[in-house]
C-alpha cells in the first residue's frame, strides 16, 4: 500500500526539489507538495496522509501554528519538521509535542528517508532495476525470503508478497492474486522496491513460482504474436538520457524504449497527448546528433509515448545506432 507524505514548504523551487528527492528514495511513497500551510490543512482534509513534513522556509511562528492545529485535527498523524538552527523556545514548544519529530540542519536526505520509513514501518531494501521480475523472483526462492515487493513498469504499479520464497498473494488495479501476478510477470524493465518488514498476509494463491513464470511466458507469446502484424517497427529497451523541447520549454527526461516509429520516455511533465515536441538524440558511436519531431500519442503516470514524424537518414542512422550501442531487443523473458 502507497503511504502518502506531505511536503510543506514556502519556497517553490526547494519543495519542488525536496519532493523529487523524496520520490528518488522509495516506490512505497507517494509524496504530496504543499506550497502553503493553508494548501497542506486542506490535503490532510481531503486525503488519507501518512507523515506531514513541515520544510526550512517556514517561519517558526508558522510552523507552531500549523502544528498545533495538525495535533488537534489529527493527533495520530506523524509530522516532521526541519528547521536551521531552531530557537531554544521552538525546541522547547516541540518537545511537548509527542507525534512531532524535530530535525534541525538535516543535510543528509538519506537520513530522513530512513526515519520515514521506520514511522511507516517499513523495512526498506532498496530499489532494483535492471534484473528481469522472474529471475529475482527465483533468487527470493532459492534463499528462501519474505517481503513485498511493489513493482512498476512504465505507468503500472503492482504488489507481490512472498513468504519462504513462495508467492502468496498478488494485486494489481483490480486484479487480485494469480491473475495478477500473471499479469505483473509479463511487465518488462520494471522497477522494483523491496519492504522486508514482516506483515500478516493471507494466502491468496498456492501455484508454484515455476508454474506461474511459465503461463505468464506463455501470456507474452500470445500478446506478441497478436501486436507482430501492428508493428511497423522493432522496438528496443533502453536508458539513455534525452532532452525534449515542448512551447521553447526545454525538459529532461529518459527514455525507456525506441524504434524508428516511436520511443517512450519517462517524465512527470504535464505533457498531454496530441502535443507536439522535438527530442533530441546523441550517439556517441556516431558522434552526431539529430532533432526529432513526434507527437504524444499515449500518457500514463510515468511517462509518454511519442510517435516520431517521419525520419531523415540522418535520423535513422542516428536511432539505429543507439539501438546497437546502447539498447537491447524487447523479447520474450525465459523462465
């Protein structure tokens, strides 16, 4: 389950930042910027929230304010506040708060994430990308580990608990169970995020590990063969790094797959479909650098899918050279 965090601050550059490095440490948080204490009082009304974290920009006097009517309206919510060199009155205000944690000169992020978790109660093992789901999967059987998994894939967000280095239980939207496993098995270039804390799960599903990486290979045979005659072009997974200019707005983004008809890039932008841009792509190999207009043809939470206008050589000698270096054929995975 998505915890959601609160970032309260009044500087729009420094929470906007702050959120960005929030989201870099964990799959598990969905992290909410407020830009005034007025707009964090009226999440909390509106929204289930987890931790409230009150930022450097506010004033002390403000921040006592928004504390106290927080604790009132909801004394069992964790807020942590950060502050640069507190007065001796606010740190003697805030010990008398007991759901509020005080950092003061907190400059290492890393340590934050940590005490969120652990107010969460999540035992955090990392994030994991670049290893197919099947193949962690058979190491979590083979050493015989517990957690849960959270496991995203180009907008699509899925929950995979293992007990002994069994699956036991699976969600995904409205799936629950083997259908959504499957469902997730077939998802390519995930991300992964691990919490090892010990839950109470129920046991939804008793097929074994094996079994359910075979049907879902079988799931990715069936869905591939149907799209083989709708694709012009091959596509190849990739990470390579790219700029994309929309209005004289120049953004910085990844791209996650290209073919010469399209590619899929991750952004957070509020890029809406039928909107035109140009991307610019590099290949060292070539030493050569091109400018591609395309059109957004696809939005989800993580990114865009962009379908390019039609290509100069350039362009794709450029393309198919990235492909050769930098990229890897979309296959089916092997159990």
């Amino acid at each position: 389950m998505m915890k959601n965090i609160v970032v309260v601050d009044n500087d729009a550059i420094m929470l906007h930042t702050f959120v960005g490095l929030l989201k870099s440490h964990g799959g598990f948080l969905t992290t909410i910027p407020a830009a005034s204490s007025k707009a964090a009082l009226a999440i909390l009304a509106r929204e289930t929230v987890h931790i409230l974290i009150a930022g450097l920009h506010i004033s002390e006097m403000d921040t006592f304010e928004l504390l106290s009517k927080v604790t009132k309206s909801h004394p069992q919510l964790r807020v942590i506040v950060l502050t640069n060199n507190a007065s001796a009155m606010f740190r003697t205000n805030i010990k008398q708060m007991p759901s509020v944690v005080h950092f003061d000169q907190a400059l290492d992020i890393s340590l934050l994430t940590k005490r969120i978790f652990t107010e969460l109660q999540i035992d955090y093992g990392g994030q994991i990308r670049g290893i197919s789901l099947s193949s962690f999967l058979q190491m979590m059987e083979l050493e015989g580990r517990s957690c849960c998994l959270q496991v995203t894939a180009k907008g699509k967000v899925g929950t995979i608990h293992i007990v002994d280095g069994k699956p036991v239980a699976a969600s995904m939207g409205l799936l629950r169970a083997k259908p959504a496993a499957l469902n997730i098995l077939t998802w390519q270039n995930v991300l992964i995020d691990i919490d090892y804390a010990p839950r109470d799960v129920t046991r939804e599903m008793t097929t074994p590990l094996m079994n359910l990486l075979l049907e879902s290979g079988r799931m990715v045979d069936e869905k591939q063969s149907q799209r083989a005659n709708l694709r012009k072009h091959d596509r190849y997974d990739c990470l390579v790094g790219v700029d994309y200019d929309i209005s004289d707005w120049i953004y910085q983004c990844y791209m996650r797959d290209i073919s010469e008809g399209g590619a899929y890039i991750e952004t957070e932008q509020s890029v809406k479909v039928g909107q035109r841009l140009v991307m610019s792509l590099s290949s060292p190999v070539l030493e050569r650098s091109c400018a591609i207009h395309g059109t957004v043809v696809r939005r989800d939470p993580a990114g865009i899918g962009v379908r390019f206008d039609e290509l100069t050589l350039q362009q794709k000698q450029v393309i198919r050279s990235l492909m050769e270096s930098r990229c890897s054929p979309i296959v089916t995975p092997s159990p």
